[in-house]
C-alpha cells in the first residue's frame, strides 16, 4: 500500500507536469497566433492609407513580407523576391477574401520549414491588393524549444516530489500502521470508517469461533486424556494425527508417536491388515495381545480423511471368564464329588450290601460328605453375596478381639484334634459388617489350624492405629511354596489335594477372605517360608 501510494503520487506529479507544460504551450501559442494576426491586420491598414502605385517599390517592412498584387492575381512587387519569378497569387485564400470583402486572413504551415505563415491582405483604392505576411515557429517547434527547460523542470520537480511523496505517505500510512487490533479500533481516516467496522465485526466473529473451537478442544483433549481406553487418531495414509495416553501406554515408545505412520509401530499382522481395510472405508474389530494383555480393537473409518483405532482393555474381562468357567467346572466337580460318595453309600445300604456292623461308618460317611456339601454351598453363597455387593447390609462397631475369640471357642474341636496352641493379642474396633469379620477371622484361623504342624501355634495379633487396624494371623504350619503364593487366594485352589481333602476344605476360604477384605476396602499381604509357617496381614480402614 505505502508504495502503490508513493509511486501514484509521482505519476501524479509526472503527468501534471507535462500536461501543464502542454497546456501552456498551447496557450502561449495562441496568444502568439492571435498577436501576429492582430499587428498584421494593423500594419495592412496602415499602409493600406499611405501606399500608392508610386511609392510602393520603395517600401520595406524589416519583420514582415510585403507583397502588391493585381487585380488579375499577378504579382506586381515583393520585398523578398523577383515579382516575375512568384506564380499568380488569384487563387490564394486571403487575395480572394481581399478582392471580395476588402480584408483577407489566413495561415499556411510549411512542413519543410517547419514554420507557419500567417497573411493579412486589404484591398487598395487602384484596385490591387497589398498583403503582409509573417512567420512564426509552428506549435510543434515550440514544443521542441521548450522540451529541455520542461525536462529540467521535470526532474527538478520529480526529486522535491519524490522527498515530499515519501514523507506524505508516511504520514498517510502512519496512522494505520498504528491500528491496534488487540485493542477497540477507531478508523484513522473517516474513509476507513466503513472498513474497520466490518473488521471489528469479524474480529469478534471469529474471537467466538476461536474461542469455541479451544473449548471444543479442550473437551476433546481433556477426554481423550482421561479416558481408559486407547485412540489413535490416523489420516488417510495411516500416519498418527491425535494419540491419548492410554494407547500410547499400550506401546510405551521412546519417543512420540504424533507423526509416524501407524505400519511403523505396530507388528502384528491380523492389526496391520484390519487398519489397511479401516482406512479404505471398511469397519472391523480384533483381538490384539500385548505385554499379557488382551485389547479389544475397534477400527472405524472417517470418510475422505483416516480412521480411528479404539482399544478397549478385556485382560480383566478375559480373566473372569476364564475364571468364571473354571469356578462353574470347579463347581461341578466339587458338588459331584460329595455327591457320588453320597449315592453310593445309600445305593449300597439300599440294597442291602453293608453288613450291620458296617452300616455305622456308611452313615458318617454320608453324613460327613453331606456336611461338606453343605459347606461348599454355603462357601459359594458368601462369595456371591460379596460378588454382588450385598454382604455389607449391616454396618457396625465390632470389638475384634472378641470375634477372634468366638471362632476360636467354635473350631476348639480341631485345635484340640491337631493340638495347636492358639493365642490372640491386641485389640480392634472396626465399622463392618459382623458375619463378614467372623467368616474372615474363621477362615483365617481354620486354615492355620488344618494345616499347621502338631504341637504348632497359631497368633493372632490385633493392632490398630488412627485410622486403620491390622490383623495379622500366623502359624508355624506346612508353609506355601514361593511359585504358588500368587494363586492361593484363587478359588478352588489347593497347595495339597491330597490334604485338602482329608481335612474336609472347600478351597473357598482364602477366595472369600479376599473378597471380604476388596469389600471392606482393604489389602492383604501374605509371607510365607516351607516347613516355617505363614503369615497373612489384612490392613482395614476404621471407617467403611
């Protein structure tokens, strides 16, 4: 803009200049044409009343041409030429008019010389015609004659112009240089009044769109970064637009993946073909396994601009119903078992095989299986009860120490059995439920028993501080190997079948224990040595 306004300002300048060097020219030629023509028509009157046939042979006009012609066109006399070497002037426009009106004007150009003559002829009293004539430079020369001093002045002009242009400009430009547009605007120039308007408005049109956009943004980048579930946004050749920090956790790359193609990260057939088939317009979904994990991977294709991936985490999902058909199987097995030995039993004593003095052990034999099928389903029950939540109906205050010594009274038969020393230390009171603690402290303290060593000790120590409690339950028993302390808490597993058995366990207690404890809000440690012992740690907030 500063420069289309410099530069039209010295074009400006440049054609006034010499469209008034022109105008003049014209001008002064004018007032030049009018001149002579003015001072011939005088100096022909003049001599019109002085000259006679005598007297004109002796005339002589310095500025001027004098020439005496007849009535019948010849030329009688001339001061710049031979009389008989001119042509019959008869024909000539200002000798007519003169022969007609008494006065004739006119004006020849000669383009040899370049000059144009002006005539002024008056009809004499003898009947001849006297005729004055003069010549000037034609405008063209004069416009010739004048070319250098206009150049000069030109130039001249043209460097004060170009000073003054700058600084004109500047001073024009200035003010809306200074515009703030951070700021509320106000037209410089009263001309700009209707365009800065219209910028305000768009200026705070897209101020709102802007500030909609970033409000979308963040929604959307707050969502993607607090969701569990990967995304991956790709365009259409596959390279990652957006990427949250649940799929990028999912590969744990040593630099951002923003930028890369998505067929540079991942290695897995089945994944590379489903995001081919994602990105030329085709839905699907996958299993995909990474790092003992288990993704469910949905690709959806955006029309004309990429795909997006969404892993969904089913380790977990994967997990329960593994574990959700082992338990039914488990279920089945352990119901069986008792089952079988139950309807053999009877079968037998219904038919008459069992000797009478035998029918007494056939009838612990059912009853004791009949007792643990009754524990199994009880067993099973609890667990369902935590699985859906509903075990902490009732909330109260319980003394611990008093729980702890309860269930030690009810198993007093097997202590004595294994003839195990069992002690409680300590104190606790907690908010729970009152069965759920006493299914815990039972299960704990049962198992130490069963499968401790004879002459072993069981302790169990109650510790509670501001805002937890400890129970911690030892005993110097079998001990669990390393390789199988993760899975005890599983249900249905046993460390010895062949002991489980024999002592009439479900493989149900430390399950419901744990379920006891993730409902209460808890955690558990457990340690334990071969031939040494275990110990299980529970740690329980005061306040569930």
């Amino acid at each position: 803009m500063r420069k289309r306004i410099f530069f039209n300002m010295l074009l400006l300048t440049v054609i006034s200049l010499l469209l008034t060097s022109a105008a003049l020219c014209v001008v002064f030629y004018l007032q030049l044409s009018s001149s002579v023509q003015t001072e011939l028509r005088e100096r022909a009157i003049i001599l019109k009343n002085t000259v006679t046939a005598e007297n004109y042979a002796t005339l002589s006009i310095s500025d001027m041409r004098l020439t005496i012609i007849a009535p019948d066109g010849e030329v009688l006399f001339d001061d710049d030429q031979k009389a008989e070497a001119l042509k019959n002037h008869a024909n000539r426009e200002e000798i007519k008019e003169a022969f007609s009106s008494g006065i004739g004007e006119s004006r020849r150009f000669s383009s040899t010389l370049e000059q144009e003559t002006f005539y002024c002829a008056v009809l004499l009293h003898d009947g001849s015609v006297l005729r004055l004539s003069k010549s000037t430079g034609s405008i063209l020369s004069m416009f010739g004659e004048a070319v250098p001093v206009v150049l000069i002045i030109i130039i001249l002009t043209f460097l004060i112009s170009y000073l003054v242009a700058g600084h004109l400009t500047a001073r024009i430009v200035r003010p809306i240089n200074n515009v703030q547009f951070n700021e509320k605007l106000t037209a410089p120039y009263d001309e700009l009044t209707p365009f800065i308007q219209t910028i305000s408005e768009q200026r705070t049109q897209i101020n709102q769109q802007l500030s909609d956009l970033t409000i979308r943004s963040n929604t959307m980048q707050a969502t993607m970064e607090n969701m569990q579930e990967g995304i991956i946004f790709l365009n259409e050749k596959g390279v990652i637009l957006a990427i949250n920090k649940s799929a990028s956790s999912i590969f744990s790359p040593p630099e951002s993946m923003t930028g890369k193609n998505i067929l540079e990260i991942l290695r897995n057939i089945e994944l590379n073909e489903s995001i081919k088939e994602a990105l030329s317009g085709i839905r699907g979904e996958c299993n995909f396994s990474h790092d003992s994990k288990i993704y469910r991977v949905y690709f959806s294709p955006v029309t004309g601009s990429g795909a997006i991936l969404l892993f969904l985490d089913i380790t977990e999902k994967n997990m329960s119903e593994k574990l959700r058909t082992e338990f039914s199987a488990n279920v089945s097995h352990e119901l069986k078992t008792p089952l079988t030995t139950i309807y053999g039993n009877a079968e037998m004593l219904e038919n008459g095989m069992v000797m009478e003095a035998d029918k007494t052990s056939f009838y612990g034999k059912i009853k004791d299986e009949a007792a643990r099928l009754i524990a199994l389903i009880e067993d099973i029950i609890m667990l369902s009860r935590l699985d859906e939540g509903s075990g902490q109906a009732a909330i109260e205050r319980v003394e611990l120490s008093d729980i702890a010594y309860s269930v030690i009274s009810s198993l007093e038969p097997k202590i004595k059995e294994q003839n195990v020393s069992v002690t409680v230390s300590g104190s606790g009171i907690l908010s729970a439920n009152r069965s759920q603690m006493e299914e815990l402290f039972y299960n704990l303290i049962d198992n130490s028993v069963k499968y401790n060593k004879k002459d072993g000790t069981v302790t169990v120590t109650l510790h509670t501080s501001t805002q937890k409690t400890k129970i911690t339950v030892s005993d110097t028993g079998i001990g669990i190997p390393k390789e199988m302390q993760s899975r005890v808490f599983e249900r249905f597993y046993r460390v010895d079948q062949s002991r489980s058995k024999k002592t009439g366990g479900t493989g149900l207690g430390l399950a419901i224990v744990k379920h006891i404890v993730m409902a209460n809000g808890g955690n558990l440690e457990l340690k334990s040595r071969v031939n040494e012992g275990t110990s299980i740690t529970i740690t329980l907030p005061l306040e569930n």
